[in-house]
C-alpha cells in the first residue's frame, strides 16, 4: 500500500486534481448507489395494499399507506389517489409528480458525466508536463542523467494511467446508475398506468368523496 501511494506521488502536481475527482466520484458513487437502491425497490407489494384499501372503500388508509413508503413510486401513487379523492384527474397528477420525482433520480449524475471527461483531460496533461520536463532535462544534461529522464517519463505515464483509471470507474459508475433511473422511471409509469386504470373502473362503481363520508 505505501509502496502504491509513493508511485501516485511521483505522478507530478496533475495528481491533485485527480485526488480530488476520484474523492468526488467515489463519494457520488456511493450515494447514487444508496438513494437509487432504495428508489428501486419493488412496488408490487405495495400495489397490492393500495388495491385492497381501495377495493375496500378505504380511500385515505391507502394515501396514508402511499405516503409511508419512501421512493419516487410510492410517490407517485399518492399523488394520483390524492388528486382522485378530490374529483380530480390523477393520471395528470401522477405525471406531474413523475416529472417532479426525475431531478432527485438524476441529482449529480452530471458530477460523474464530467468526471469521465476531465480525467484522462488530465492524465494528458500530466504526460505533456512529465515529457516536457525529461526533454528539459536532456537539452541541459544531454543523456547524463538518466534518473532524471525516466523520473519524467514515469510522472507522465502515472498521471496519464491515473487518469483513465479514473475515468473508466466513473464511466462505468455513470451508465450503471444512467440504466437504474430508467428503471425507476419505467416502473412509474407502469405503476402510474395501472393505478390509473383500477381508479378510473372503480370511479364508475363508487364515490371516493361519498364513500369516505359514509366511514365518517
């Protein structure tokens, strides 16, 4: 390990900023992968309680039992009982939220997306630094001083190996999470659909506003 973190030093300064872009990509790593974990979580479920409680004439139990679970579908759900139990149109409600819930899935995405960018921007830039000074060395000192032109060359192929490192992790980071919020906004719509659906059969049956006041 030591052995490890003494060649990243002898990566010349471009290796600073490339600290602080592997700290920033690790960091939304692991918090992308938290919040999107959870924002994936299945709903089938949860489908199942609000379609019993609705079935059942329990309108509000089920916004309750919406608004308790944590997530962009559970959200979304509620949004469309909320706006049905008031003689609203929930599927535009539940739109509507959808498109409210799409900012949080992507929150700092973009942090990853630069980051695969700048990285290997950077490890360039530490190969031009890393040659230029063993070209200096060689117009000074000719070809006595060896140490002095392979330490340039070594800099210039850590900070360039660095770099891709980098930016291959984040890469890789970016489209999984990219694909995970494609999920969640596929299980929306699908569960927004189906919500959709059951309310408007059961809106021919029954009176949400009629129903709550007869449980009164």
């Amino acid at each position: 390990m030591l052995q490890f973190l003494h060649t990243l030093t002898q990566g010349g300064p471009v290796m600073v900023p490339l600290l602080a872009c592997s700290l920033v990509a690790v960091s939304v790593i692991i918090e992308r992968a938290l919040v999107l974990r959870r924002a994936g979580a299945p709903s089938d479920l949860l489908m199942l309680e609000l379609r019993r409680l609705l079935d059942e004439g329990r309108a509000s139990e089920a916004l309750e039992a919406a608004r308790r679970n944590p997530g962009p579908v559970a959200c979304v759900l509620a949004g469309g009982i909320s706006a049905w139990m008031a003689g609203k149109n929930p599927e535009a409600a539940m739109e509507e939220e959808a498109l409210a819930q799409l900012p949080a899935l992507n929150y700092r995405l973009s942090v990853l997306d630069t980051i695969v960018t700048i990285s290997p921007l950077l490890g360039l830039l530490g190969t031009v630094t890393g040659m230029i000074g063993s070209f200096g060395i060689i117009a000074r000192t000719g070809t006595s001083h060896p140490a002095g032109i392979t330490a340039g060359i070594a800099e210039a192929l850590i900070a360039t190996a660095t770099g891709l490192v980098i930016a291959i992790i984040s890469l890789i980071g970016y489209n999984h999470f990219t694909e995970r919020v494609k999920g969640v906004t596929t299980q929306m719509e699908l569960r927004a659909t189906q919500l959709g659906n059951y309310l408007a059969a059961l809106r021919k049956e029954r009176d949400p506003v009629a129903l709550e006041t007869a449980r009164a």
